[in-house]
C-alpha cells in the first residue's frame, strides 16, 4: 500500500500510521517535521521511504535495520548519519544537506545500489568504501568541496554517469580508468590542471565535460576515444589545443572550446 502525504504542511507524522504492516511506501516530504516519532523505524517492512523536503537534522541509527528499493532525505538540515541506512537497493538522495562526510560503514552496505545523489552538501573527502557499490550506475557529487576522489572510486565497474561539477577538484585517480561502463564524465567549474593518460581507456564515453577548469594541456589518449561524441571545452582559459581536436570534429564529435 502507498500513503502520499507529501506536501500536507505537517508538522508531525500523523499517528494513525503507527503499526501499519500493510504500507511498503510512505512519503511524507515536503512538509515542516523537524523529528519523527520512533515508532515510525517499526515500520521495517517499507520498501520506499520519502522524508524529504523537510526540516529535520538528525536520523535514528534504527534506519540500519530496514530493507528499501528507495530512500530519500534530501533537502533537509543533516549534518551526521548514522553508521548505517540499511539496505537501499535503487535510489539513495542525501542532495541539499548539511553533511561534512559520510561514514566508512554506509557505503560497505550498498552493494547493489544503483544511484546515489549526495549533491549540495559540504562534503570535503569520500570514504574508499565507495568502492564497495559495484552496481552503481550514476554518481552525483556535484556542489561539494570535494578535494580528490578516492582510488577505489575505480571499482565501480557499473558506473555509466560520475558528476563531479563545481568541486575544488584538483585532479582525477589514475583509476577512473577503470570505469569501462562509463558514458558521461561530468567536470565543469572544478579545479582540475590535468587528466590522467588512463582516461583512453573509458571506451564506452561519449560525453566529457571539462568546461572551466585550469587545464593546460589534454592526454592524446581522449583522441582514440571511439564513442565519444561530445567534448566541452569551454572557457578553459590555459587549454593549448591539441592538433588532433579537429580529427575529433571531423569525425562527427561536437567539440565546444
């Protein structure tokens, strides 16, 4: 049973819903909770969860018992989570937090989660356990102060989309290499001087985006990129192109500089 209580101006969970077996989705976002009662972490059985768009800081460690497709806290005021989120195997949004970090024990639990969005936060490093989330296929870390990226970021072999925008990014692992499923590297507004060699080997790429950021030069390796259909370049101020920018063009890639 569904139960949408989204944008109802609450300002408590209704207390009617305590020991409702039968709910598998209960969204209650877009309301005025600054807390929810305990009973609500009963409700083990849910599948779906939606307390979004609230006004709430913290959540129980009780979460680390439930089993869910999709979990949703964004746009709230978290500042911490706890050692655990359970098992979310579809959609994870933490986007428009107050998070500095995230513990090493969340993401060792994610393995078959498939897309994590913890943009708009004040994140400033990754725990490697990142690794850990083989059956990611998109990653959205843009609008944090995200330094580096972990090297076991090159496990994720499923990751078809990385967002990294507006980061002060300095450079990429060696290891983003290894992303064969890869098909869009997102990178505007970051920090970045240099890309590794490794990035030829992202065969499956077909969209980079590098717009505004400090790079001086490009790996030849982007030119034997076979699927790659688009590359922005826009206002990279230090770039020396390439010559082989217009073997690019002249394949069909829209190269945007």
């Amino acid at each position: 049973m569904i139960l949408n209580l989204r944008g109802r101006h609450l300002t408590s969970v209704p207390d009617d819903i305590r020991g409702r077996t039968d709910l598998r989705d209960l969204r209650i976002g877009d309301n005025e909770l600054t807390n929810v009662p305990e009973w609500l972490w009963d409700l083990t059985q849910l599948e779906f969860l939606d307390l979004s768009q609230n006004r709430l800081t913290s959540i129980s460690d009780r979460l680390g018992n439930f089993r869910l497709r999709m979990l949703d806290l964004g746009h709230n005021a978290i500042a911490h989570l706890p050692d655990s989120l359970g098992e979310v195997s579809d959609f994870l949004y933490l986007s428009n937090n107050q998070l500095t970090s995230v513990p090493e024990s969340i993401f060792a639990r994610l393995t078959r989660l498939k897309y994590l969005n913890v943009t708009d936060n004040q994140l400033t490093s990754l725990p490697e356990s990142i690794g850990a989330m083989t059956s990611l296929r998109e990653l959205r870390l843009y609008n944090n102060r995200l330094t580096t990226l972990p090297d076991s970021i090159g496990e994720l072999y499923s990751l078809r989309e990385l967002h990294a925008d507006n980061n002060p990014l300095t450079s990429l692992p060696v290891s983003i290499g290894n992303l064969r499923a890869l098909r869009e590297l997102h990178l505007r507004n970051d920090r970045i001087a240099s890309l590794p060699e490794s990035i030829g080997n992202l065969q499956r790429l077909g969209f980079l985006d590098l717009r505004a950021n400090p790079i001086a030069s490009l790996p030849n390796s982007i030119r034997d990129l076979p699927l790659l259909e688009k590359l922005d370049l826009r206002w990279c101020y230090a770039l020396t192109p390439p010559p082989w920018l217009d073997s690019l063009e002249s394949r069909g890639c829209a190269v945007l500089r």
